[in-house]
C-alpha cells in the first residue's frame, strides 16, 4: 500500500454507527465529501444521489435553452443547492449578476457558504430568503427593473429529501412536518388532525392524482385518530394498510408509489405550493426584460398543468413569443444516474 507523503498528517476514518447505519447523521462520509471524493463517485456510479447532496436535473438541455450571456441578470427563482446556479454564473461574467431565492431558513445559508467558497462574491451572486412569489419586491429591493432569464426547478431539494428531520421522506422515521420553511405555519401531522374524510379525499385526487384516494382517506382518518399520525413512518404505514383491500398483483404493480402520492399532496397543502405557483407565473412577464428567457422545472402533473396553460395563455396573448409544445424530458442515461430526474419535465417561453 502506498505511503503518505512525509509530513501529512494522520487522518482517523469516521466510522459508520453498526454495521448498516440507517441514520442520517451517522451517514459521514457523504456528508463530507471534501474528504471522502471516492465515496461520493462510488455512489453516482450505483445510479444514487450521494445524502445531503443535490444533483442539478437536465442541466445541459437548461443551459441550451437559456442562452446565457456576460451582464445577464438571472433569477434562480428556487436556489436549493445551488446546482443550477452553479453552472449559470461563468456564462454570466463578467458583469452579470444572479439572485438566488429560496424559502428554506435551513438549507439557504448552507448554499450561500458553499457558492462564497467557489468565489462567487455578493457583488455576483445575492441570496434571497423567500418565496418566489415575491419576485416583483425582490428584484425593486435590487433596483433591477427585470431580469434576463429566469429558472424555476419546483423539486424537491436532495438535502431535504435526505433529512428525517425534515419529514419529506418515508424512507426515515422522522416527525411528519413537511414544511419549507419550519417556522411558518403547522407541521403536516397538526394539519392533518382536524380534516375530514371527504377533504382528504379531495386533496388526495387534486394534489396528486391519487387513483386508491377513496380507499387510503378512511384508513389515514382512522389511524390518525388512533395515534396522531405524527411520523413519517405511520403515515407510510396507513398507506400501505389501506391498500391491502387491492389485489395483489396491482399492489405489486403500485409499489411504494401512493406512499409517495400522499407525501405529496399533504407537502403540497401545507406548504401552499399551488398557490404560490399561481401568483409566480402570474407576475413572472412583469419580471422579464425583453426578451427575456424563463426556463420550469415541473416534477408532478399538477404542477406541469398549471405552467403549461399558463404559458400558452401568455403565448396567444402575444406576451411570450415563443414556448415548447413537447416537454424536455430526462435521457435514460441521466434517469439511470440519477433516478430523482424520472418524473421530470421542462418547459420554457421567451418574452416578447
């Protein structure tokens, strides 16, 4: 085995709590990938997202369609890890500038740090604690009048995903709160406590489609009743209880994707996501120069819907001249390297 060079000093290797650690904190060497690079690239190569990290989706076919240029002002509308941002803010210089807006307290400041540590200093890249929805104020708060391209990637962050804490994930006992942002408004389980069947059924149904709504709402009531529905893991296991009423064949075929439907709708209505996605896309022209190029990231039907009529609206308005009829899509080669892409869809408009 190969020796350190003299002087370097001894490293201790973290060590995993037991053999196969489930808990997120004790997953290090993910964690820190600073130290352990070849533990990061052993899992991308396995076809999974390292934990706490965030792999930007349709990256290249992004960049393409936003035909970055020097002096271009850009909002990254959802700034998350800071993926997309990353890779815009080269074609930017010099003299452009990027504004990164997120609502998460937690994971916004951890993005600042790491884009001060690339070199991208406040003069070119500003972070912005908010919703999206207050595009206008921010960008008067910046004496900007618009800006030249505009990205919006409505997923799921990795870190947030990955965090038990956080209560995004069934794949973690965690407290079921499903918030962006944990100071604002109830955790899920709180608001799910005073709803009635037929409420949940409808929210079930708009938020996701869920084709089992009528069987999976009486159950989560009646478990909910019981104890309170307040981890991630009785929710899960309310699905899964619910759905034993279907044949066998077509729970198989289903999977754990109802688990993931219900984590969705409930995320989506304690967070107001449809809402704040409807007052984006009504302000977004107001927030584009001429010109001006605005790319979405939808990763569910309920959102793909809203942005696609939206932009066709504003299309036959004579306000945006240009959109795609046809979604992109991910490549089978970045679903398999990254199977958080599947669901993706991207859909862009150049202003007028």
């Amino acid at each position: 085995m190969d020796s350190l060079p003299e002087g370097t000093p001894h490293r201790r290797r973290p060590r995993y709590k037991g053999k196969n650690p489930r808990d997120f904190d004790y997953k290090y060497k993910e964690h820190r990938p600073e130290l352990y690079p070849e533990t990061v690239d052993k899992v991308i190569a396995s076809g999974k997202t390292p934990a706490g990290t965030h792999r930007p989706i349709l990256l290249n076919e992004v960049l393409h369609v936003l035909r970055l240029q020097p002096k271009d002002v850009v909002v990254d509308a959802t700034l998350g890890y800071g993926g997309h941002s990353c890779a815009i803010l080269p074609f930017i210089l010099p003299g452009g500038r990027l504004i990164g807006i997120d609502s998460d307290p937690v994971e916004l400041p951890k993005t600042e740090f790491r884009l001060r540590q690339l070199g991208f200093s406040p003069e070119v890249f500003i972070p912005c604690h908010s919703n999206f929805a207050a595009l206008p104020k921010i960008l008067a708060a910046n004496e900007l009048h618009g800006a030249d391209v505009i990205i919006a990637d409505l997923g799921l962050s990795s870190m947030q995903l990955d965090n038990p804490a956080r209560g995004f994930s069934f794949k973690s006992e965690g407290s079921l709160d499903l918030r962006m942002n944990p100071s604002k408004g109830v955790p899920a389980w709180q608001y799910l406590a005073n709803l009635d069947q037929e409420t949940i059924i409808e929210l079930l149904i708009e938020n996701a489609d869920e084709p089992h709504a009528r069987i999976i709402a009486p159950i989560l009531v009646e478990d909910r009743d019981r104890n309170g529905l307040r981890t991630t893991t009785l929710l899960a296991q309310s699905v899964r209880r619910a759905l034993l009423t279907l044949p066998k064949a077509l729970r198989e075929l289903e999977g754990d994707a109802p688990i993931r439907r219900v984590f969705q709708a409930i995320r989506i209505e304690v967070n107001e996501e449809f809402q704040a996605l409807q007052a984006f896309l009504r302000i977004l022209p107001t927030c584009l120069n001429k010109a001006g190029r605005v790319a979405i990231l939808t990763f569910h039907s309920g959102e793909d819907r809203r942005v696609k009529k939206s932009f066709q609206q504003q299309m036959r308005a004579g306000i945006y001249s240009a959109t795609n009829d046809e979604v992109t899509r991910p490549s089978l080669e970045e679903i398999r390297s990254n199977p958080r892409a599947t669901s993706a869809k991207l859909r862009w408009a150049i202003k007028s």
